[in-house]
C-alpha cells in the first residue's frame, strides 16, 4: 500500500507539473491509456489471489479515481486560461461603420402599376392581361383601324418576320388587344383594366420604343359618357391624391372610339413646379371615348344591346407628372443612382386606405 500512495504521488505531481495540455494529455496516456501504468496494474489483478485482489483493488480504484479527478481539473483549468487569453486578445471593435445599406428600390413604373392597381381595384375593376406579340386582327382589326393606317406602316409599328400563311405578327402598338380578347371570351358585364409593356418604332426626347400604357374599358347596358366622365375624375383625384381637379374633355379621334376626347387637368406652373389641381393651366394626361360600334361588332357583340366606354394613359407620363421626373429616357438607362433617387420601398404597398404613396 505504501507503494500506491508513492505512486499516487508521483502521479499527481506529474499532473500539476504538465506546462500545457499537450504535455497532460501524455500524462494521461501513459497513465490511463491502453498501455499506462495504472491499466497494467489493473491487469494484473486477475493474478492475485481472492483477499488480495479486493484490498489491493479497492485501493487501486481510488488510485485511479484521484488521478482522473486532477487529470480532468487540470485540463479544465487550461481550457478556461485558453479561452481567457482569447477573449483578452480577440475584441469586437464597436467603433467601426457599420456596412452600407444595399438595399433595392422599386422602379417608379412598378409602383405606379401598383398604385392603379389599388385605385381602379377599388372602384371594381378587374385586370386582364395579354401576349406582347399580336396578330393583325386582335392589335389593328378588330379595333376599327382601316387598311391603310399609319399605324399599320413598317415604320410606325415593329413588325416580325413573314409566317408561312403571309401574316406577320406585330410586337402589340397598344394593350387595347387585351380587351379584345376579354370581350371576345367574356359576356358584358364587363370591367377591365390592362397594363404592360407597348412598342411603337418611335425614339426622341418623348419617345422610347418601348412604353407603357394602362386601358380601361367597361361593357355594360345604357353605359354613356357620363360614367366615362365619372370614372376619370375618381381615377385622378385618388391618383394625384387632390380633391376637385378641374377636368376639361376635347374632342379628338381615335380609329376605336366615337365620339372621342382627350383630358386635360387644371395645373399650375410656377418657378418650374407643377402644382396639379389648381391655377388656370392645363395638362393632357390621357384619351378616351365611347366604344365604336365596329368594335363592338367585332367582338360578335350587338351595337343596339351593350354599349361601353374606354380610356387609355402612358404609365410613364402619369408617374413623370406625380413624381417630377423630368426625362422619359432615364426610365430605361438602368442608372442605379437615379433609381435609389426615384425608386420605391418594396414594402410600401400603395392602397387606398393605407396610403397611395409614402
Ligand atoms: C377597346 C376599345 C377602345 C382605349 C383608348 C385611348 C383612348 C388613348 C393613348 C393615351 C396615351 C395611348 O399611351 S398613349 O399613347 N390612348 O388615347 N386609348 S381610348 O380604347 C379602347 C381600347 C380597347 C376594345
């Protein structure tokens, strides 16, 4: 037994002396590995006759517990000196700028096509959409455009290559099609809107070859002027967020409409700002009219039964007008600094209760 304390000794003094944990983990091995003094020893009790092999066990267990136990405080205690000397040496520097925001904006189109969206939503209309690329009937035909329109000239709409019956699509000049094609599969009542992308072979200062429109169109019995009258001045107060706008109606001509107008709001123009709502200018924003009956017709719809109303505005003018944008190409030039200048917060959703605009 006086050699198990001696030993004990030995051991645990070769414990507290290990410098590090390298030099304890050899320790241990050599202790308590598989090859180690007290592992050796325990083999050795199966020699041992029965009474020795209890008291000499007993006290080699305890030999083995006292050796594990300041094994495990030592490595314990290095562990914590370990993580102490890098918390010392590893500090969060709280005084560096934190990194620019990257966050993206939405393009002041998208949040136009949301915020009349949100409006003519409101007032009960539904969206329709359709392709980009037409044929002759649905962009020219049906809506009452003769044979020899301007419109229908190589170079005043895109046209694409011949198919093998001689027709040749067209990229559409408008999204009037897309009502065409609601009256063609729908019966009246009918309450549309649709938006997207046109293009017309046109490139100046007012004019991209793309744009983009948003039409409206209503279908119904006993439909006059007056409902046309109504819906636009609704659409523009809650658009330009301004009570009583004076509105002007002038007669023009459009192939698909008869009779036709073109709106004008009442506007001020003072030291270069644009003040929509009051003063004695005026500002053309959109067109619209009755629906022609050749229109109707086309649609196989009868001219005595339903009549309707139609409007149709370029996104781009109504979101330059309300946001003084004051360049239609800059839309298109993917210029990041104009679009953290002129863009939107993607989580400010425009509705009419919660607010068109922030
Ligand atoms: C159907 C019948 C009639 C849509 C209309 C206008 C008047 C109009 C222009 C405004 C500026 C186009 O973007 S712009 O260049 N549009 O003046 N659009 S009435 O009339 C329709 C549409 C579909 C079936």
């Amino acid at each position: 037994m006086d050699k198990l304390d001696e030993l004990r000794a030995e051991l645990l003094a070769a414990v507290s002396d290990a410098p590090d944990a390298d030099a304890l983990e050899k320790v241990r091995v050599a202790v308590m590995g598989k090859k180690g003094r007290i592992t050796d020893m325990m083999k050795g009790l199966g020699q041992m006759d029965p009474d020795e092999r209890r008291t000499f066990g007993a006290a080699l267990n305890a030999l083995k517990d006292d050796v594990a136990t300041a094994l495990d405080g030592r490595k314990a205690a290095f562990e914590t000196a370990a993580l102490n000397a890098r918390l010392e040496s590893e500090r969060v520097d709280v005084s560096l700028t934190a990194r620019p925001d990257s966050d993206g904006t939405l393009h002041p189109i998208s949040q136009t096509i949301d915020e009349v969206i949100a409006i003519f939503g409101q007032m009960g209309f539904e969206l329709a959409e359709g392709p980009d690329i037409e044929d002759d009937f649905h962009n020219f035909t049906a809506l009452n455009f003769p044979p020899g329109h301007p419109a229908r000239e190589m170079h005043d709409t895109f046209f694409l290559p011949e198919r093998e019956d001689g027709s040749r699509h067209v990229l559409r000049t408008h999204t009037s099609p897309v009502q065409i094609r609601t009256m063609q599969s729908r019966k009246p009542p009918i309450r549309v809107i649709c938006l997207g992308r046109t293009y017309r072979c046109d490139s100046d200062m007012t004019h991209t070859p793309m744009f983009h429109q948003i039409e409206g169109l209503v279908i119904d019995t006993n439909i006059n002027m007056g409902h046309l009258k109504g819906c636009l001045k609704e659409f523009v107060e809650a658009y330009f967020e301004v009570s009583d706008v004076p509105m002007q109606f002038r007669p023009s001509f459009f192939p698909f409409t008869e009779p036709s107008a073109e709106v004008d709001i009442g506007c001020s123009r003072k030291n270069g700002e644009l003040k929509i709502g009051e003063g004695d200018g005026w500002l053309e924003i959109l067109g619209c009219g009755m629906v022609h009956p050749n229109v109707l017709k086309a649609c196989g719809y009868d001219p005595n039964e339903v009549q309707g109303f139609a409007f149709g505005m370029g996104l781009e003018r109504i979101a330059m007008l309300k946001y003084g944008i004051p360049d239609l190409r800059t839309f298109f030039d993917s210029d990041l600094r104009w679009l953290r200048h002129y863009g939107f917060g993607c989580l400010d959703v425009p509705t009419l209760t919660g607010g068109l605009t922030r």
